[in-house]
C-alpha cells in the first residue's frame, strides 16, 4: 500500500518584550536560575496579573503580516495541567477566541516553486518553566525564570506532506518573526521551537489518520529527523497489521528516533474556562491601523523586489532575503557599488557566507562591513584586480590587514592589463613549450587550458584573464 504523510506544525515564537506577558518580571536569558521569577510567575495567592500591552502589538504585527483575521475581541483562559514547572497548576493562554486567525503562508519550496499553507490561529500565551536533568543525578532541577514569559504559539492548518516541507515552512516563520523584530528566534535558547503534529493515511484517502504530537523540536535539523523517523514508525505499524495510538511524543536526537511521553490530551482534558483575573482584550480599529504602519517590507515582498530591480534568480533571491540583516548587507554592498548586483550576490552569498560559516559569526558581526568590500568589488570591475586575486585581497582583509587599497599595493598585486606585456609573457611560454604548442596546432584544442595556466603562473595571477584568453588564441594559431 502506498501511504500519504500529513503533517502540521505548532510553533512557539518567545516574544521580544522586556518583560513577561503579565508580570513585570525580566525575560533576560542566561541569569541565575529561579532569579527572575517573581510572586505573579510563582503564582502566590492574592497576586494578579496585568497584561503586556507590547505582546499584544507584537502578536497584531504578526497577524497582520500574514492577512490574517484579527480579532477585535480575544480572551484569555486558564489551561489546567499538573507539572512540576508550572507552578500555579494552569497555563493562561488563549482557547476559543484567539488574537489572530485564519492567515495564508507562502512557502518557497526547495525546487523554487511556492506552496501556500493555512494558518490555523494564532495566540497568546505564558511560557512554563524548564525542567533540568543534566546536572542532577537520579532528579529533577526546575527553573522558573522562563516561566511567564510571552509565547506567540502560531498553529498551521495540516497541509504539508513531507518533512521538507516543514521544514521549509518553518524556517519561513522564522525569518518572518525576525524581519518582524517580535521574537530574536533564537532556537538555541529555546526562542523558537515547535510541536510537529505528524500522521499517515493510505494514498487517495480523504480521512486523516491518528496522529501523534512530537514536542519541542528546537532545530530544523530534528524537525526533519523527527518526522521521518515517526512517518517509518506509524507505516511499520499499519503494516503490520496494529493501530497508531494518539500520543505525545519525544525526540532524542542521540538515539534518533521518536518515544513515547504520554497519551494526547483532549481540550476537554485541560478543562478550558475564561481566566477570571483577565479582561477580554478589545481591540479598537485605529489601533489595528497604526500597527499596520510599522511593517517592515517583509521577505516575500524583498525578495520579489530583489528579482525585479536587481535581476537575481529566484534562488539567490531567496537566499539574500533568509533574514533581514543579510538583505539589508547585500543592498548596502550594491548601493556603494554603483552596479553589478549580480556580482555582489555572488560575493555576499559565496566568500562573505563561507567566512562568516567559518569563523561562527552572524552577518551583524562580519568582520568585513559592506562598505569595505564594495570598495574590494570596485577593484575588479575596474580590472585594478582580477577575481581570482580578489579572494586573496578579501582573506587579507578578513584577517584585518587593512583596506583593499592598501593590501593591493602593500603585496603588489594589481593587474596586468599592458597588451604587450601580456605578448611577451606569452612569447616566452610558447618558446618554452614547443611540444605543447605543436601538440595544440595539430588538434589538441584541449592544451588551451596548460597555456593558460603557464602565463597565469608567471605572472603570478596578475594577467587579465580575458585579455590573456583574447591574446593567447590568436597567438597559437599562429
């Protein structure tokens, strides 16, 4: 039989407030555990919570990122669960009428073409605390500094049918809360992370099969991992004649399989009721309005624009876009350049990427600013250096010897473009290799590429290629 994978993801996006969803408590990463918790967090009694009017922003710029509905009237329920890093024995968080609704996601696929998921909802709510098993033997630590903190939980509609495709998804999302600035999507730090909801039905069915939740999926890696392991897993089953048990599920990337944690709840077995601490939250049309003012141009939008203004393929596009800041960089390098966007893509997106892989930095942090290797890409244009000597001159200011100015001068490297100096060099290679050269005359075309090479080593790579190509043909037709 052949089986169809259907697959849904829950994404947790941390927002970047300064402070928790309804506590004035820090959301600062990294302190002390358990020092950022205050009695609202902890849930003491008598203590009530106020609601963070920039997580609500944050949530309505997300909304309206996506042409989803938002809602003029939310409301904020009580999640009753028992677990040791939730302290009050509830979660506030947002059931029957979410923030946001009904949205569409572009997805640029793999091959380039686009698929269009459903956004579900969208909504509010307070992140718990983390449990702790690494430095407690045979126990359990719990640090509450997380817990309170404001989550965006974005909830897609099941329409995507491989792990690529989730992935795809996913990273789309991703780059979508960054250019936004709500959220720093750090998944490291547990910024951004998701529930993959993953199913198989026989190939042409109509009717969804049982499906099973895998939770807190920080990395795209695992996120395709995960759901390909469970998608051998529940056809294994069905194959073998049992029935797939809807449950909950963990990933343990050592092992690289899926286990099980506990069997699903059902929203009923969270016993939802209106938070009774907690107004609806109304939302008045201008307010929805001024909101939509502060939109950034969004990635779909820049890399449509970066296609049309700057001639680049839907591919390069879709890399130079993977975040803001990259965007950003790349637009800065071809503004100084005056030109030849295509040539700063390769640049930005070649040695500048591999660099910055190399040496762990974000593009923030690039050693080398874009101002700096415009001016090193105006050396080739001007044929001061040839391309391949410009790898030299960028390594060189990567390491911070100085400007391409002063490293072309300082090593003597610019180029050769005096016809006759090329002439000689040629003269004198041609003489040198008679055999070669009859070999060549008697058919050999393929000997082009060894003179090539021979006039290139002596003059140390400084020989204009093109002119040496130009030169060296006419050459050795005698």
């Amino acid at each position: 039989m052949e089986w169809e994978t259907v697959i849904g993801l829950e994404i947790h996006a941390q927002l970047n407030t300064v402070s928790k969803i309804f506590s004035g408590a820090s959301t600062a990463y990294g302190a002390e555990p358990n020092t950022q918790a205050c009695l609202v967090d902890l849930g003491y009694p008598g203590q009530l919570p106020v609601l963070n009017a920039e997580a609500v922003a944050k949530a309505v710029k997300f909304g309206l990122a996506t042409g989803s509905k938002v809602a003029r009237r939310s409301v904020f329920a009580r999640k009753n669960y028992f677990y040791p890093d939730l302290p009050k024995g509830y979660q506030i968080s947002q059931f029957e009428l979410p923030i946001v609704e009904t949205g569409k996601i572009e997805v640029v696929l793999e091959d380039g073409s686009i698929k269009v998921v459903g956004l579900t909802r969208a909504h509010l709510e307070e992140d718990a605390g983390k449990s702790l098993h690494e430095d407690f033997a045979g126990m359990t630590g719990i640090d509450l500094n997380r817990a309170g903190t404001p989550l965006l939980e974005i909830v897609s509609e099941p329409e995507m049918y491989n792990a690529r495709e989730a992935v795809a998804y996913m990273k789309t999302i991703h780059t979508l809360v960054r250019y936004l600035d709500i959220s720093d999507g750090n998944m490291q730090e547990g910024s951004f992370r998701c529930d993959a909801n993953v199913s198989v039905r026989p190939k042409g069915s109509e009717k969804l099969g049982t499906r099973a939740e895998i939770k807190n999926l920080n990395s795209f890696r695992f996120v395709e991992r995960a759901i390909n392991f469970e998608v051998e897993r529940q056809i294994d089953i069905l194959e073998s004649g049992g029935k797939v048990v809807q449950e909950t599920r963990l990933y343990d990337s050592v092992k690289d399989e899926t286990r099980s944690m506990r069997s699903k709840e059902e929203a009923n077995d969270y016993r939802y009721f209106p938070d009774p601490d907690l107004l609806p939250v109304v939302l008045e049309e201008s307010y929805i309005e001024d909101i939509g003012k502060t939109l950034p141009e969004l990635p779909g939008q820049k890399r449509k624009r970066f296609i049309d203004e700057h001639g680049l393929s839907a591919y390069d596009a879709g890399v130079l876009t993977a975040s803001r800041e990259l965007g950003d960089y790349y637009e800065h390098v071809v503004g100084r350049l005056g030109g030849d966007p295509k040539l700063a893509a390769n640049w930005v997106s070649g040695e500048l990427a591999g660099a910055l892989n190399k040496a762990g930095l974000d593009i923030t942090e690039s050693v080398v600013g874009p101002q700096a290797l415009a001016d090193m890409l105006g050396r080739v244009l001007d044929n001061t250096i040839s391309g391949k000597i410009a790898k030299d001159v960028f390594e060189a200011m990567w390491n911070g010897e100085g400007t391409a100015d002063e490293i072309i001068e300082a090593r003597g490297l610019k180029q050769i473009t005096d016809s006759s100096a090329i002439e000689a060099v040629i003269d004198q290679v041609m003489e040198a290799n008679p055999g070669q050269l009859a070999d060549y005359r008697s058919g050999k075309d393929r000997l082009f590429g060894f003179f090539v090479g021979q006039v290139m080593k002596a003059t140390q790579g400084k020989a204009n290629p093109a002119q040496v190509n130009d030169v060296l043909r006419k050459k050795l037709a005698g």
